[in-house]
C-alpha cells in the first residue's frame, strides 16, 4: 500500500466502499461520480500509480475479472452497450494515481459521450509515426 493513497485504503477495505466484486487481488467498486447507472472501477489491491507499473501478474488477471463484472452489469442492469476507459498521467485525463479500470454501462440516449475526433493524417505522416514507434 501506497502512503495517504485513498484507492490503496479503499481497495484494502480501509475505506468503505459499494464494492460490486471483490478477490485477492482486486476490487471493483461504484464510482462516485458516475457517468452513467453503473459505472464501476476495478482497483488492483497492490498500488500502481499507472499501466507502466502494474506488475504483469495482475495485468493478466484484469480483464478475465473485467469480463465478470461487465456481464454482472449487463445482466443486472441491462445496459445496452458498455465502454472499458483507462486514464494514465494528467494529460490523459487521470485524476487519481492508483491504477483503475472504469467499467461505463451505456444507455441508448444516456447522454455521454465517450470518443475522439478522428483526425485525418497523410500516409507519410503515418509512416513517420510507425517509424518513430518501429525504427532503431
Ligand atoms: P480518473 O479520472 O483518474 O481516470 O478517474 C478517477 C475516478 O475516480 C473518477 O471517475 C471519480 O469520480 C472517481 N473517484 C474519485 N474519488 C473517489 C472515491 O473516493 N470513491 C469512489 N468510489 N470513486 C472516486
Ligand atoms: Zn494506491
């Protein structure tokens, strides 16, 4: 556990929480600013402050455990589609630094929007950019 981390205290039970499912290594929880009816975190019960640190042997358990709490939600709550977000550094919009999976219900009409402006790049510039990733 991570010092004065409120996602370490609430994963560990320190803090309550609706906790919709919960195991050794995780635990899933109702956010408290939902997006829509549902919208559960699953918190790794180690402290990762992001993707880069989370050890691998959690990685692997975390979308079998997604999966489960996905078709708990969409079985109780009927939701007619469902979107998986996850936030890493300011930029990307994380506002807590403990690694968490949001689990976003979707509605017809709910209201949200959950998506990006695609952009419309030249070959070369595609090129450049599998270079940058690719290239020695
Ligand atoms: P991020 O922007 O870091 O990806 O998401 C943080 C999420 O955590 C937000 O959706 C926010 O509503 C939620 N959140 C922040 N603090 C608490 C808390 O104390 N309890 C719960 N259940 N959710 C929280
Ligand atoms: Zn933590």
């Amino acid at each position: 556990m991570a010092d004065n981390c409120i996602f370490c205290k609430i994963a560990n039970g320190e803090i309550p929480s609706r906790t919709v499912y919960e195991d050794d290594d995780f635990r899933a929880i109702l956010d408290l600013g939902p997006a829509t009816k549902g919208h559960t975190l699953i918190l790794p019960k180690v402290h990762a402050d992001n993707l880069y640190e989370l050890p691998d042997k959690i990685g692997e358990r975390l979308i079998p455990v997604a999966k489960g709490v996905a078709g708990l939600l969409k079985q109780k709550l009927t939701c007619a589609g469902l979107n998986l977000v996850q936030n890493n550094g300011e930029a990307a919009g994380q506002t807590v630094n403990h690694f968490h999976l949001h689990i976003i219900p979707r509605y017809e009409n709910d209201g949200q929007k959950i998506l990006w402006n695609p952009t419309k790049p030249a070959d070369e510039e595609l090129d450049a950019v599998l270079s940058a990733i690719m290239g020695k």
